[in-house]
C-alpha cells in the first residue's frame, strides 16, 4: 500500500511506473499479467488505499476529488484520486490487471461520497468515457457501471436534480449500444407511481372555476397510465369529456403574440422543473403560461400516440367509435399547439417528428431489437507515408486505355465477322426452357421470363428467325416462344399447334379456290385442244369469229359425241376434281351455316323441303 501511496505522488504519466509498482507491490508470477489470487490481493490493497483517502479528504473538509493536490506537470495539478483512478485505468486498459476493477473503485467511491462529491466523481467517469466504453472494459464492467448509476439516481432528487439525473441518463445512453436490451423497456410498462396530487376541496376566496381546475388535474391519472384506457369504456367516456372541458377553454382563451413573446423560454430551461405546482390560487397564471398548455397538449398527443401504435393485440387495439374520437381530439389539439405562441407551427413540427422517430423505436423493440450497428471500415495504412496519387489515364479512363493498347495486339478485332455475333433461337431460349421443365425444381421467382431485357431481346430475334414460334407469344405469352424441340414431352403438348376454326376455314376456302382455278385451267385447255384439231379439219373454221361460250360449248357436244379413249380418260379427271370441288364447297357451306347459328339439323331440314 506504501507503494502506491508513492505512486500517486510521483510526477509523470503512469506509462512510466505503473506496471513496475504493481510488480514490485505483488511480485507476480508472472511480469506481465496477473493471475486471479493477485487480481484479487491487488483489488484489495486499492479499495482499502482508496477508503483511507476519502476519509482524510473528509477530516480536512476537502472535496474528494480535490484532495491532495499533487503537481504532475508545470501546468497542470491533480487531487490523490484522480491519480490513483489513472493509474489503475491504464493498468486495466493494457489488460495488466483485471479490467473489472476500475469500475469496482468508482462503486466504491460513489457509495462513499455524499452527492455534492458525487457530481465531481461523476465528471470524471465522462471525461473518461471513451476508455471505459472499449470492449475489453466494456465486456468487464457494464453491469458494475449500471448498478453505479442506478444507485446515483435513486439518492437524487427528481425534482431538484434534474440536470445531474439528465446527466447520467445521457452517459448511459451513450455507454450501452443502442441495441443493448437491458434499458430499452421492451414490455412499455409506465411509471404509474408517479401520481400528481392536487386540492380536492374549493379553498375559500377562490376566484377561479374550481370544477375545471379538478378536471383539468385529473386528466393526469390518464396520463400516466394509458392503457387503462383501453377496453374501459367508462374510463375513456371520462377523460374524453373532461379533456373536451380543457380544450374548449384553451379555444375560449387564447394566447396574444405579446402574451407569448413576454414568457421568456430561455428562462424555463435554466429554472426546469420536472412537474408543475398544483395549487389552486396558480391556476389563472398557469393558463396564460404557453409552456404550461404545451405541457397539457403534448401528453394528450403522445396519449393518442400510444392507442393507435401498431403491432398490437386484437385486445390492446381502440373500438372503431375510440378511434374517431381519437382522430377528432388530435386534430384539435394540432390547431391549439400551432396557434400556441411563440413559434407554434415550428413547436407542432418538432414534436410530430419527435413522436415519428418514437413510433419506429416502438417497431424495434416489438420487432426483438435486432442489433443495427454497423463495425467501422478499417483503413489500410499508406505505403511509405505518402498518399498513393490516383493514376491518369491516357484516354479517360483505364477501359479506353486498354482498347487503345489493343488495338496494336489485334488489329483486325473490329472487323472480325465473330465479334458480334447473333445467337440461335435454340441456344438463346435453353435457360427459359429448364426454368418450365418442373422436375428441375426452379423457383417461379428466379426464372427468365421475369427479366424483361431478356424476353424482349428473345421476342426480336424470334421475330427474325422463327415466325412460327413468334406467332404463339399471342396466345400463350413469353413461354410459346420457345421452340418445341427444347421442351420435354409433357410441357412440350400445352403449347403445340392446335388447328382452329378460323385456320379450318381458311383451308377451305383455299381449297376451294384451287378447285375453281383447276377447273378453268382444264376447260381452257379443252378449249384450245379443240381449237387444234378445228384448225387441222377445217382451216377456214379458224378465221371465222366464234364467241369463247358458243365455241366451249360446241367442243363440249362434240367431245359427248364421239369420245376417244384419252377424253374419257380427261373426263374422268374433271369429273374428280368436279365432285371434290362440290364436296368441298357443301362442308364449306355447312360450315358457314355453323357460324353463322344454324345447327346441322336446320341445314338438313332445309334441304329436304
């Protein structure tokens, strides 16, 4: 212990003998880190040093942090234990002793002191945040720190120190990661101990309506309990009246600018105090008081908040007749606070925006507060302690550099036939093909035909290469496109070419147009055979004028007359493709019939009669 009583009196950073009084005061095992039974006999020896220090701090009527000033540089002075804080902090953070016990010592320090040393001792855990907020320390000491300052806020008074308790509120804030769980709430619960007492009984010589003073103090009870309001309908008709009681007095009072530019905020912030006073005979100010309207008007809003936040139970939700009231009372609490001077409009969106960021806090922490910190981007040291200059490129950028110097290597690379080369319908549509054969197991959301780059490209060259496969996008989408000859046998029968009525018609009537058009080609070549033989029996016949009908018709005579063997054999042939002809043209008379609505008995009947 002597040796660390000399210690904090020596001139110097605790680099340069920390580690060599502990070895010296331990005599460790070994010379660099201590095992448990020396972390404890250290620990031991520090808290019994640090005992002795705050009670002759206390005898001398000192401040604890402030006793024993001790000169560590020209400039600058130290009390005893603070040295002695900094010196077993670099002893935890290079991890040569157990990194739990610093925050043992600010424990014990906390419990000693009374709260005018505690703020002392407070600023110096901030000042030192960022050492003990380092994983090693962190890991060791959390729970140690936050029993620490939960003891401090328990011992101060919410009323009279409330910027010492925003203090260390804050230093947890930043302590703890924002996805630490140990201080986010997670069920909602509300402070309903914290109960706003006020008259019950009208004083005498009061000059005020004591009914709304009793109305407006007991919205309150609401207040600090929002879910009692939910599935008691008595309860909510209750504040619901008495809170339509405040409004419309606010409405019937309104606050002048002048009113609102003499009430000075400033000063409120300076003279804050965590809740109003409660007596009657105050109830006139604090109805010309903006901040005290504020006050009333944002609890109701952040009351209305609560009932319509999401990702509640069926039970926890407000009835439909709840949430028109509700929506009704926001609107009208809105207008009051924007007509609230001074700088309402600025005040109305600082709290919605204040209440949105509440509301996505609310989704994390029913979401399991999943961890979002992101680890920083290490950056990789410089070679050479100089900053590597950016290359400049001869062309821009380093892909036309590189085309450049190719061109030298390959100078027919542009005008090579195979750079650019437009793929086959089967190899472009293979990938669209396995994505429909099911027994390859590929999920509807990976497959091709929902990149539309893809089909469209697909859809151009089928339109190229493949009208017949083009031809079925109309009637079965991208998938039709595909050639058949890819598909397996299953997939392969949706989309094969079914004929339809309108190709059967068109058959047909094509059909029958051949007909027609071998029946004239026949005649005409009856016509002009005759004509031959006419001109070898009578040359004169031939200069004669005979009209085309009267000539057909006399070769037709004649051919009935006296038939050769090879007419007969014409004849036969015509008479074929005669009945064909008729044939075709009775189905497609039968057909047009069908179209047009008759059935094939009307056809039947009809010929009958």
């Amino acid at each position: 212990m002597d040796l660390f009583r000399q210690a904090i009196l020596r001139p110097g950073t605790p680099e340069e003998f920390a580690l060599r009084t502990v070895q010296e005061a331990i005599k460790p095992q070994k010379q660099i880190k201590l095992v448990q039974d020396e972390n404890q006999l250290l620990e031991n020896i520090l808290r019994s040093l640090l005992q002795e220090l705050v009670a002759a701090a206390v005898q001398s009527g000192q401040k604890i942090m402030e006793y024993g000033m001790s000169i560590v540089d020209g400039e600058s002075s130290q009390g005893q234990i603070p040295r002695l804080l900094d010196i077993v902090l670099y002893l935890c953070e290079k991890e040569h002793v157990e990194g739990g016990m610093i925050f043992q010592l600010l424990e014990d320090l906390t419990e000693m002191s009374t709260m005018r040393n505690c703020e002392d001792i407070f600023g110096y855990i901030e000042s030192k945040q960022d050492i003990l907020g380092k994983p090693e320390l962190f890991a060791r000491g959390k729970l140690v720190m936050l029993r620490t300052c939960n003891q401090l806020l328990r011992r101060l008074s919410k009323a009279n120190d409330v910027v010492f308790c925003g203090r260390i509120i804050m230093f947890l804030a930043h302590f703890f990661p924002l996805s630490e769980r140990s201080a986010v709430n997670i069920k909602g619960v509300f402070n309903t101990s914290n109960e706003t007492k006020y008259e019950t009984q009208a004083p005498e010589g009061i000059s005020i309506d004591f009914n709304f003073y009793k109305t407006l103090w007991s919205l309150q009870e609401y207040f600090c309990n929002p879910p009692s309001l939910i599935n008691a309908p008595v309860k909510w008709h209750k504040f619901t009246s008495g809170l339509m009681i405040v409004l419309n007095t606010f409405e019937a009072q309104p606050l002048s600018d002048e009113e609102g530019n003499a009430h000075n905020l400033e000063d409120d912030a300076a003279t804050f105090n965590i809740k109003y006073l409660t007596s009657s005979k105050l109830m006139g100010l604090e109805l010309k008081d903006p901040s005290f309207r504020r006050h009333v008007l944002v609890q109701s809003l952040i009351l209305f908040d609560y009932l319509k936040a999401p990702g509640k139970s069926e039970k926890e939700l407000p009835s439909e007749a709840m949430k028109e009231e509700i929506k009704t009372s926001e609107e009208r609490v809105k207008k009051l606070l924007e007509m609230t001077p001074p700088k309402g409009k600025d005040f109305l969106c600082s709290i919605e925006h204040i209440l949105e960021r509440e509301r996505n806090w609310v989704w994390w922490k029913r979401d399991g507060c999943a961890p979002f910190e992101k680890q920083p981007v290490e950056k990789k040291p410089v070679q050479g302690g100089t900053k590597k200059r950016r290359p400049r490129w001869r062309l821009g950028n380093k892909e036309l550099s590189q085309l450049w110097k190719w061109a030298d290597q390959y100078p027919n690379a542009l005008t090579d036939t195979q750079r650019v080369r437009t793929p086959s319908i089967t190899d472009y549509w293979k990938p669209l093909a396995e994505d429909m054969d099911e027994s390859a197991g590929i999920e509807a959301e990976y497959h091709h035909k929902n990149n539309r780059v893809y089909c469209w490209k697909g859809l151009r060259f089928s339109a190229r290469q493949d009208l017949e496969g083009f031809s079925r996008f109309t009637e079965h989408g991208i998938e039709g496109v595909v050639p058949l000859e890819l598909l397996p046998a299953e997939v392969r029968a949706r989309y094969q070419a079914k004929p339809s009525e309108r190709t059967k018609r068109a058959k047909k009537e094509e059909t029958k147009t051949s007909a027609q058009q071998a029946e004239e080609n026949q005649i005409a070549t009856a016509a002009s055979e005759m004509d031959n033989e006419g001109g070898r029996a009578d040359p004169e016949a031939s200069v004669a004028p005979i009209d085309t009908d009267t000539r057909i018709a006399t070769v037709t005579i004649s051919q009935e007359e006296t038939p050769t063997p090879e007419d007969n054999q014409k004849q036969s042939s015509d008479t074929d493709v005669a009945q064909e002809a008729g044939q075709m043209e009775a189905d497609t008379e039968a057909e047009t019939g069908m179209i047009d609505g008759e059935t094939d008995a009307d056809v039947d009947l009809d010929a009958v009669g």
